[in-house]
C-alpha cells in the first residue's frame, strides 16, 4: 500500500524543490533598487488617500463564496462523466439527486437576491 503514494510523494518533493529553487534563485540573483516610489501603494497610477482598510459590504463576500461554492459542485462533474458507463442507472440517479440539490441552492440564492449585483 504505501508503495502506491510513492509517486505522490515524489511529485510533492520535486514541486517543493522547483518552488523554493524558484524563490531562492529570483532573491539570489534579482536586482534589489529599492526606491520610495516602489514602496508606495499603487492604484491605477494615483495617489492613495484614505485609509488603506476600507469596509467592503458584505455581498462582495457572499458573491465570492457562492462563486467559490458552485465552481466546486461543478468540478464533481468531470469524474462522474468519465466513470458514467461505470455506475450505471443508479450513478446517474445519483447525480441527479445531486443536481437538484443544486439547483434548489442555486434557486434560493437567486430568489434572495444574492446573485444581484448593484
């Protein structure tokens, strides 16, 4: 059983090598001039002002979650296709319990004006 996850360990050991390869040899060998115009924050070529914390309503963060929410139901799609033939009839019964979970979630969201943006 363990000789089954070698692969993954050996991809997880080289994808942390070439991250921290990349990483050293950008701050070994990367110019470093730093300059107070650098330094300061940057917002479509003018200057800042205000406080650098604003309050954000709370619908941008309910946006990103339900985004974040049905792009991952979405991904459940691929696998299920590929192995359709696989499960048969009741595979696909399966998934269209799963559709009509999310699409009542869907419905609901949409009937209290979370997915409109003003």
């Amino acid at each position: 059983m363990p000789a089954d996850f070698l692969p993954i360990l050996v991809l997880i050991v080289v994808a942390t090598f070439v991250a921290v390869a990349a990483v050293a040899l950008g701050h070994l060998f990367g110019p470093r001039r730093p300059t107070p115009t650098k330094g300061s924050p940057y917002e479509s070529g003018m200057n800042p002002y205000g406080p650098g914390q604003r309050r954000v309503p709370v619908r941008f963060y309910l946006v990103a979650v339900l985004f974040i929410l049905f792009d991952i139901e979405t991904v459940f799609l691929l696998p299920w296709a590929v192995v359709l033939r696989e499960l048969g009839v009741r595979g696909l019964v399966q998934m269209a319990v799963f559709f009509f979970v999310l699409l009542i979630g869907f419905l609901y969201a949409w009937k209290k004006g979370a997915l409109e943006w003003e």
